[in-house]
C-alpha cells in the first residue's frame, strides 16, 4: 500500500497523527482529512479504498478462525455446534 495521502511514513488506514496537529490523532485519517478539506471525491475513494481494505483483512481472519477451529471458511466460528456460549 501507499500510505496515506500527503504523507512520507504513516501507512496507516485507520489511526494516524493528524495532519494538521501532530500531537492529536485520528481515525482514518485519509478519509477524514480529505473531507475536511472539502474533497468529495477524493474522500470517496479513500472511503472505497479503506473498504475494500476491511473485506479483505475480514477474510483473512474468517480464514484464520476456520484454520484455528477446523470450521470451513466462510461459516463465523460462533455458528459452529458446540461454540462457546451456545
């Protein structure tokens, strides 16, 4: 990934100092700051970006949970027989 927009280091998506006061920081702050500064498309993007983003880390961990508990990908490790609090 690129990182955040504007910025050298912060790679970031969901927490990062704010730009515009770096001892404050912010929640995702590409999607944040773009508004901010009155960007309506480029604030889009980045929202389309974080998303897809989120899907993908959620498979990953749908993926994780399935190899950890033997349930098949795709079924929520609280819907197996048996589950914890079931």
């Amino acid at each position: 990934p690129s990182g955040l927009p504007g910025r050298r280091g912060p790679r970031n998506l969901a927490f990062a100092e704010d730009i515009d006061n770096g001892y404050a920081d912010i929640a995702f702050p590409g999607v944040a700051e773009t508004l901010r500064r009155g960007e309506v498309e480029p604030a889009r993007l980045e929202t389309l970006d974080l998303a897809q983003r989120i899907r993908m880390a959620a498979a990953r961990l749908d993926q994780a949970a399935a190899a950890l508990s033997g349930v098949s990908a795709g079924t929520p490790a609280g819907a197996r027989a048996g589950a914890p609090g079931r």
